[in-house]
C-alpha cells in the first residue's frame, strides 16, 4: 500500500486535473491551486472525469488560491504563457521540502525553476496524454494511456523512485528515467513537429501527417539533430511510427489553444527549438518557416 501523501496541483486543467482525480482517487490529500472561482467550484464539486481509461468517476479535492502548508509534491501543471504569475502562488517558504515537478512543454523552464526552488527539489517530467478541462472541474481524458517519465539530475534517486510509485499506483504509469535531457528532449522532439504542423494547418493530427507528409518528415529530422545535438538520443523514425499511430482525430495542446483564441506556447515550443538549433549551429529552415508563419498569423 503506497503511504498517503499530500500533493498541491497547480493548475487543475487538462493535465493537473486528471491527475488530481487519479490521486484523489488512489486515497491520497490533493490541493488545488487555481483562481478563486475555480477553486470554490472545485471545493463544492470536486473533479469529473470522463475517460477511456479510467472510466467516469468523480473525486473530492481540497482548493486554495496559493499554497499554505508544506506538500510531499507540487505537480506545476500550467501553461508555459501562464507560468510566472503562477509561481507567485507557490511561496518556496511554504513548500517544506516538497518535490517540484514541472509537465510542462519545452526544455528550458528547469532553470528558472532551479533557481525559485532550489536544484534538489526540481524534478522535472513529460507526459504523454490527451486530456482537456471542459469545464471547471470536469475533464475530459481521450486517450487510453496516461504515462510519465520523472526526472532530475539533482534530485535523490529515492524520491523520485517514491514518487512515481505514488503516480503508477494512482494510474499515471510513471518511470524514472536517469538523463533529464534525454527526457526533455525526447519529449520536445515528438512535441514541436506535431504542435507547428498541426497549428499552422489548423488540422487533426491524421490529416496532416498525411497531406503534409514531407514538411512532418523534415520536421522530425530537424527536431531530431537539435536533440543529439543537445546530447539527448532521438530516432526520428521511432517518432514517425509514433505518429503515425495516434489517433487521427488527435490535436496539440497549441492548436487547441489556437482554436480557443487563447495564447500559444510558440516561444516554449517553436521559440526554444530555434535557440537551441542556433546554439548549435544547426539548419532547422522548415520549423523556422512555420515559427515566423505561425507569428505572422497574430500568434
């Protein structure tokens, strides 16, 4: 029996809510931080989930607007576009010795948040899931995996182990993996081909791995030799297969977004990817050319 543990979720959207719910349900103390009316909404209802994977259920949390009392984790589950008003929230005075564990896109928030929180207490993860609040309080999680890979080159190997089986136990199958930027970048690398394309074309994911073909696989390519370059291992035809067996419906997260008018994360994702291409001197013409249309577009 994993040990009952008090974790904040910062930011109980898509991602944070499902999570929350998943470990409401697994028996643990659950907080989430988010705007007034949110959190009262989520006091008074708790969170619903419909899912492929889980089934539908509904799980009580508690609410605040910022964080009060230590933690074992804080899960930071926001947009990159909303992160820094969002750690107002989350005083590291308040944290105790709490876990730090950013999902957030991109590859280049570890720092900052290293330098709030302190490099031992920051461990950083991807997760692969297709999940979207409908609703305050009600999320709707579309595909029949919920996955993550926890990280931290900083932080002790125990924690992070204790952690993902905190996650797994709550039904997020959640490995620990030794090399952040491996992680990171593994991520980052199937995450910017797939949000450029899909965003610039304001497409499913199946149509526009199928008629734009050519620009996905230069994508990938480009994405790929930034990431090797960057010292993380990526197979580019490893992350076609990937997408290629995604769901067709499936969208990013950024184009979602575009769709809802809401700010995108083209500075984390597309704006990250060419500083690292430029630190590296390497040629990445096709995801500059959707970068600058995508701004070009108002975004």
């Amino acid at each position: 029996m994993t040990t009952k543990r008090t974790v904040a979720i910062l930011g109980p959207g898509g991602t944070g809510g499902l999570l929350a719910a998943l470990l409401s349900r697994s028996g643990h103390r659950v907080i989430c931080l988010a705007r007034e009316a949110t959190a009262d909404t989520l006091r008074s209802t708790g969170i619903q989930v419909r899912s492929r994977q889980f089934g539908d259920f509904t799980a009580p949390v508690e609410a605040d607007t910022e964080l009060r009392e230590p933690v074992h984790a804080c899960l930071i589950t926001v947009k990159h576009t909303t992160l820094d008003a969002a750690l107002t929230h989350v005083p590291p005075t308040a944290l105790g010795d709490a876990l730090v564990v950013p999902l957030l896109n991109g590859v280049e928030h570890p720092a900052a948040l290293r330098a709030r929180y302190g490099p031992d207490r920051v461990a950083p993860a991807v997760i692969r899931v297709e999940s979207t609040r409908s609703a305050p309080g009600v999320i709707d999680h579309g595909s029949p995996f919920t996955e993550i890979d926890l990280t931290g080159d900083a932080v002790p190997r125990p924690r992070l182990e204790d952690l993902a089986a905190t996650l797994s136990a709550a039904g997020a199958t959640t490995r620990v993996l030794e090399d952040e930027t491996a992680a990171l970048w593994a991520k980052m690398a199937f995450l910017a081909p797939f949000a450029l394309l899909t965003t610039r074309y304001g497409l499913p994911l199946g149509e526009a791995r199928t008629r734009h073909r050519a620009e996905l696989e230069s994508l990938v390519a480009e994405t790929t030799a930034v990431s090797r370059a960057c010292g993380a291992p990526a197979d580019p035809a490893q992350a076609l297969s990937r997408y290629d067996a995604f769901p067709p419906s499936a969208k990013s997260s950024m184009q979602r977004d575009a769709e809802a008018g809401r700010p995108l994360e083209l500075d984390a994702i597309g704006g990250a990817l060419l500083r690292a291409a430029d630190r590296h001197g390497v040629p990445v013409p096709v995801a500059a050319r959707l970068v600058e249309e995508l701004h070009a577009a108002g975004h």
